[in-house]
C-alpha cells in the first residue's frame, strides 16, 4: 500500500536429525527479459494510442474521474480495469507511444492490444464524494448505499456501453490498495467482470496486512494514513524532524501521541484505529477472506503475493485458501507466490537486495502466468490459460515451481508433514526433543526504553527517497543477534536439504515478570561462512519468515487479556506463509524478541486498556523467560515436504 507520501505538518519534539528433501516438478528457470512466449500475438506497430477521459456516474450520482487508453485500430478487445486511491491520471504518463505511457506493470497487457481504464476511487484526486479509507461493504460498518462493490459494477456497466472498441469483457487488476479494490468487485460482481488479479491485496489488516500483526500496531504505517486522508490530492506532507525514526517515534511515546502531535485526531481511519485495538467486530467485519469464503465464486481469480512483502504478506494467500473450497474444478481459483516486496510483481523482478533470483522473476510471471490467464477468460477464442493452479517461486533453490495445491501439493513422489523444530540449551535447534536435564530456559530483559530495532540504524523515514523500505525483511539479522534482549537457536551444519512450504506455525511456552508482551519470531537460514560464487553472502542470516505476537491476544484476538506475571503461558501464531529449501551447508536459525521498533509500537509490558494511549510511566522492563524442557517444549512447526 506505501506511496512516497510529500512530507508535512511539523510535530512537537520530543522498532540435527535432518529431513531429506523431494523437489517438486520444476516450472522452468525465468527466461530473459525479452523473451516472448510463443503463444504470443505480434504487437501492435507503435503502440499508438487515444487517452479518454470521462467522469462516470455512479448509481447516488456521484462522479468518478475515469481515464482510459485505448490502442490505435482496437476492435474487440477486452478492458483491463484498475481502480486506485494514487491518481488515475498519474498512471497514464505523457509518452508516444503505450508501452512507454503506462510503463512495466502493463508491459504484457499492452502487447496483447488490451484497453486500459484508471478510475480514481471516491473522494481521491478527481473523483467526487467521500474518500473513506478501507471502505467497507454496504451493512453495518457502512450505512450507506454505496461501497467498491456498487462503484465498480456501475463503472464496468457504464464501460461496457460507452466503449465500442471493446468486447463487452472486462477484467480487474490492481496492487495492494487496489488489490484489495478487486477483492470487493467480486462481491456481487457485474455480469462482465470476467476475470480478477489482485496483486499483494490488503484482505485482514488486523490479522497480518497493513495496519497489525496479530494485534501489533504497525507503527511505520502512520506517515500513510496521514498522506492518504489528510486531503483529496494527498498533498499534505509527513514531516520527522530527526533523521532516525527510531529516535522520531521513541521520543514521542506512544503512537496515539505521536497521531495527537500530527493532529491526526481530524483523520478518520486514526480514529478507527485507536477506538479499535482489538479483532472486534469492526475488523472481523471487514476481512475480505471471511467476506469472499461466503460469497458465490463467480470470477476466475489469480490470487498474486510476494514472499518478502513488507506491507500486506498475508492477503494474497488467505484469500485463495478462504474460495478454493468452492473451486470443485480447480479452475476459477489460482495463486502465485514470487520472491518480491510489495509490488515487485509489476516491474523488474531480478533482484531482492542482496539475492539475484537468476532472470527477471516479474516479467517471467506477467508473461508465463498474469497474461495468458487474463487471454483465456477475456479475449475471443483464446485457448485456455496452461498455467498450474498455484505457481511458486522456490527460494534457496531460485527455480519457479508448479504445484496442484496451496499448502503445497506435490504432482508426484513426496508429501508436507508437520515437523517440530525444538529450542534447545545452550542455543541448539534440532528436530529431537529436548531431554530432562537440560538447562530449562532462556531469559532476557526487555527494556522499553531501549527497544529492538527492526533494522539496523539509522532507520529513514518510509518516504524518504533514500529509504530501503522494500527490502527490509532481507536484511541480514546479525546485527539483532548482538543484542542480549535477542535468543538465538541454531542448528548444525545441514548434511542434506530441508525444503518447507507453507505457513510455520510457533508454539511458544514463554513467561514474563511483566502483565503483558510482544513475542517476535524470526525463521532464519544461515548462509556458510564462505560463499564463492557471492563472497558478499558469506555468513549472511536471512529470515525466511517472521512475525510478531501482542501476548494479550494470545487467548482470543477480539478479548485481550492481563499475562499473569511469572506464570508459563503458551503464545500459539502462524508466521507468514514460505517456499524455501535450507540447503546442505546451511544452518536454521530461530530468533526470539520482544520489541521489533519502530515498524511496531511499544508494547508497556504491563497490561493498559489500550496501548495507543498508554502514558510514560506504563512502560517497564520486564524479564522474558523462554522455555525448553520436555514438559515445556518450545518449537516452531515447519511445513517439510519429504519423500513418501
């Protein structure tokens, strides 16, 4: 969802027993950039192109600003619809030519002669009405009569009886914020609409995208609010004024007063956000995998998501896990998993920091999967798209596979079992269990005063023009295993390969001399020491898959509830869903801490009503304690697939 927001209003000064591996069937390596399979139609000589722009009236008489490309000589063709809050006009550049106007992420589409339409959602840029963030369906959260779900059926009807050239097709497509607007054009989806690809769609923000994880506020993500909502053009500026934002938010406090010194009590998602810290019902309301799980699955749909997507890792896979139980014939429901940051799917896919994946991943994708999908279902005797129900790029390895299911379901020769993956004493990690005798715990102490960075720092500001934001969760962790409020596990040196795919689930038996506590595990693969064929990866610890717990949550996400101090409890949370194969001489590493800042706020580490609006003196340090013993075995679970 992150856009460079324009900077702003100033505020006042003041985060081993080892499985053997069967390798699924291979998808092919990524070609170069320029290949072009062969199914492909010649492009059209130029790209030449009209640029519409129109103002469509909704069904309350509201206007939205609607601008649409449509290619020279167009006859027949389907219409590729994206509906955003960034500025429709924005997306069509003043170029020549249509390949160099609407840039990589319609690369494919253009060479396939589509018409493309940019909407600016209501109340953004101009587009009239309201803009609510997150808008949710017409019901109890939304009293009104109009939602993204009425505004794209009115747009796609007005399209298809204003726009000649095309075949009365239309298909959606849309990242993050407008993933999650095609998400919502499939509830009660317009007869024409046949063909949907939200890419890295926001589908919980509670649970695991934009806004918490598992209860922990997102705190990097207040620049975005503000930006967003503060006016219509987005034009107000988020403004630090330190270089660092972990001193820029440890200096404020809490976020609830950091949001009072940008005044964002004028903002209305900042009031939502702050009225709502719980999974109550106005999150539970709008979860797009529980909205879409009941609805009829009308749509074909490429579910899209990104391995190391820093802002909404955990849409793309709920929401295809949330309809496939409805798709009998495996046809209407697909997923791709690509080793990308937020986006990355639309544009150059060849790197992630310091990874070189081989060839250009997000071309390879739009070329192979994206397009020939869309081809299938919107244009006029396409043959049908010969793609895998779920496409997944495989890392360690670096090759794209084709599996039958999500969690993984091999075409042939192996299985995913569930294995245990135990901490140990003196910092061991391995499958067995951990024996009587052994030390039966680790502790540190968790200072609020002094949190854990997320990165190492200084941390720019998410805006900043020099920030690395997109490639966070690639950075090396060594830099959080110096600390000594972070445990660190590892294994022996691996003597075969262990491949996991699928979600890792942490089953942590842990207590705290606090009442309440953040619980951050990290899934990690220790590079060897030495690295020829890339020296720079000598020793380089990169997380898999990590996230984060707010202990109060760890009963009922919609109850939170006082730890008791000094009582073992048990925090049970999914990690963020990986395809990764730890290779022989590697190591896995696990990492445990309890403040990951300032990406999330604070936890006071003694148990507030709500910790937007914890005061100074709530924050203490409290002593964590993590235990491994065979009546108190800490592990995470991983997804192993193995030979049958």
């Amino acid at each position: 969802m992150r856009r460079r927001v324009l900077a702003g209003a100033l505020w006042a000064l003041g985060v081993i027993g080892l499985a053997s591996v069967a390798l699924a069937q291979d998808a092919g390596p990524a070609p170069d950039a320029g290949d072009i399979p062969a199914h492909f139609v010649a492009p059209r000589a130029g790209f030449d192109y009209d640029k519409r722009v129109v103002d469509i009236p909704m069904r309350d008489g509201v206007k939205l600003h609607t601008v649409i490309v449509v290619p020279k000589g167009a006859h027949g063709d389907p219409m590729l619809l994206d509906r955003t809050p960034y500025n429709a006009e924005k997306r069509v550049k003043t170029e020549p030519k249509l390949a160099d106007a609407v840039g990589s992420t319609f690369d494919v589409a253009v060479q396939h002669g589509y018409i493309l339409v940019f909407q600016d959602v209501r109340g953004k840029y101009g587009s009239g009405g309201d803009y609510v963030m997150n808008r949710p369906l017409i019901g109890p959260l939304n009293p009104t009569q109009v939602d993204h779900s009425t505004d794209t059926w009115d747009t796609i009807d007005w399209l298809v009886r204003n726009v000649p050239e095309s075949n009365g097709k239309v298909g959606m497509i849309g990242t993050s914020y407008d993933g999650f607007t095609v998400l919502m054009g499939l509830v009660h989806p317009h007869p024409a609409l046949k063909a949907a690809v939200p890419i890295n769609p926001m589908v919980d923000t509670w649970m695991g995208d934009d806004w918490f994880h598992h209860g922990a506020f997102r705190e990097e993500m207040m620049d975005y609010v503000y930006g967003q909502e503060a006016d219509r053009h987005s034009s107000q500026d988020w403004f630090t004024p330190r270089y660092d934002d972990y001193d820029n938010f440890l200096i404020a406090g809490s976020a609830g007063a950091l949001g009072h010194d940008m005044g964002m009590e004028q903002l209305g998602m900042w009031r939502r956000l702050i009225a709502h810290p719980a999974y109550d019902a106005f999150w539970q309301g709008q979860a797009l995998d529980k909205i879409l799980s009941r609805e009829p699955l009308t749509v074909p749909t490429l579910f899209v998501g990104g391995l190391w997507d820093q802002e909404d890792i955990y849409g793309a896979v709920a929401a295809f896990e949330a309809t496939k139980v409805k798709d009998s014939g495996h046809d209407m429901t697909y997923l791709v998993l690509g080793p990308w940051y937020h986006g990355q799917a639309n544009t150059d896919g060849s790197h992630l920091g310091p990874f070189d994946w081989n060839g250009d991943t997000g071309r390879w994708f739009r070329e192979h999967v994206m397009q020939p999908f869309l081809d299938a279902h919107l244009k006029d005797g396409a043959p049908p798209a010969d793609i895998a129900r779920v496409t997944a790029f495989e890392t360690g390895t670096r090759v794209w596979r084709s599996y039958a299911d999500w969690p993984l379901a091999c075409p042939k020769g192996c299985e995913t079992v569930s294995r245990a993956l135990y901490l140990e004493a003196k910092g061991g990690l391995g499958f067995t269990p951990p024996a009587a005798g052994d030390a039966p715990s680790d502790s540190y102490v968790s200072d609020p005063a002094k949190p854990v960075p997320y990165r190492q720092r200084p941390i720019l500001p998410t805006y900043d023009h020099a920030s690395t934001w997109r490639t966070w969760l690639v950075d090396d962790q060594r830099e959080a295993a110096t600390r000594t409020d972070v445990l660190t596990f590892e294994t022996d040196t691996l003597t075969a390969p262990v491949q996991v795919s699928g979600q890792p689930l942490v089953n942590l038996i842990a207590a705290t001399t606090g009442t309440d506590a953040d619980w951050v595990v990290k899934l990690i693969d220790v590079y060897p020491d030495k690295v020829p064929s890339d020296p720079a990866l000598a020793g380089y610890e990169l997380a898999v898959s990590m996230d984060i717990l707010r202990g109060r949550y760890r009963d009922d996400p919609s109850k939170p509830e006082p730890i008791p101090a000094n009582v073992k409890q048990t925090y049970r949370f999914a990690l963020p869903t990986v395809n990764h194969v730890f290779l022989p001489g590697h190591r896995i590493m696990v990492q445990i801490q309890s403040s990951w800042f300032p990406l999330y706020d604070r936890n006071p580490q003694t148990f507030v009503d709500n910790i937007f609006l914890a005061t100074p003196e709530a924050y203490r340090k409290a002593t964590q304690t993590v235990f491994h013993t065979p009546g108190a075995a800490s592990f995470v679970d991983l997804p192993v697939v193995e030979a049958k």
